[in-house]
C-alpha cells in the first residue's frame, strides 16, 4: 500500500489511478489519512465497495445476523420449502 500526500496525488492524479491497480493508495493531508484510492477493475467490484459502506445495507445485515443468533435460522431444507411457496403465489 502506498500512502501519499493529496498535494502530489492532486499533480499527479493519473499515475495513482494506476498505481492503485496494484494496490490501495492512501491519500494524507496535513500528515493524516483522509481518503483512499481503490482500483475498480469490475462492475461487481463497485456494487461490492457501494453496499459494504451503505449504512443501511449493513444495518440490515446486522439486523439479519441478530435474527440467526436469536433464533438459530432455518435449515437450506426449510429455506427451499419457504421460496419455493413464495414463488407459488
């Protein structure tokens, strides 16, 4: 990972597009880490990035965790079963 300062990475804005194909690069001001560059080399990568820092998407998956622990889930048998009367409707 390379950590550079926004003042350079504002000069030379292409070359760290393409050094983040490598890997992350960490943009600083004053010293501090404020943003990072991450290569997208697919559609799938940015939907993955996009719901991972979506407040309410992780919500939900917090809330649907909680459920399992609580009441242990259901077997893929039942899952099946549960979809498959779904689509029957």
């Amino acid at each position: 990972m390379k950590i550079a300062p926004l003042a350079e990475v504002k000069d030379r804005f292409s070359a760290y597009i393409e050094e983040s194909r490598e890997s992350p690069v960490v943009v600083t001001r004053n010293g501090r880490p404020v943003a990072m560059l991450i290569a997208i080399e697919e559609e799938d990568d940015l939907d993955s990035l996009l719901l991972v820092h979506n407040p309410r998407f992780v919500q939900l998956l917090d809330d649907a965790r909680q459920r399992v622990r609580i009441t242990g889930g259901v077997s893929l048998e039942e899952f099946r079963r549960r979809l498959d009367a779904a689509a029957g409707e």
